[in-house]
C-alpha cells in the first residue's frame, strides 16, 4: 500500500509539473510572438 500510495504521488507530481512547463512554455512563446510582432510593425 505504502508504495502504491508513493507510486501514485510521484505521477501526480510528474504530471503537475508537465503541465506547469507546457503552460511556461506557451506563455514564453506568445510573449516572444508578440515583441517580434511589435518589433517588425516599428
């Protein structure tokens, strides 16, 4: 039970952090978007 209960809260953890870094990265990315859109409409 002990490493069921472990097994489940490393995938939990696992799958927050995926999700974290994938909406870091779309942020990140639509930032940038946006400054080289600015940059090229100057």
């Amino acid at each position: 039970m002990i490493h069921v209960s472990y097994f489940q809260q490393l995938l939990t953890s696992i799958e927050n952090f995926c999700i974290y870094s994938i909406v870091v990265g779309m942020v990140i990315g639509i930032s940038v978007g946006t400054q080289r859109r600015a940059a090229h409409s100057y």
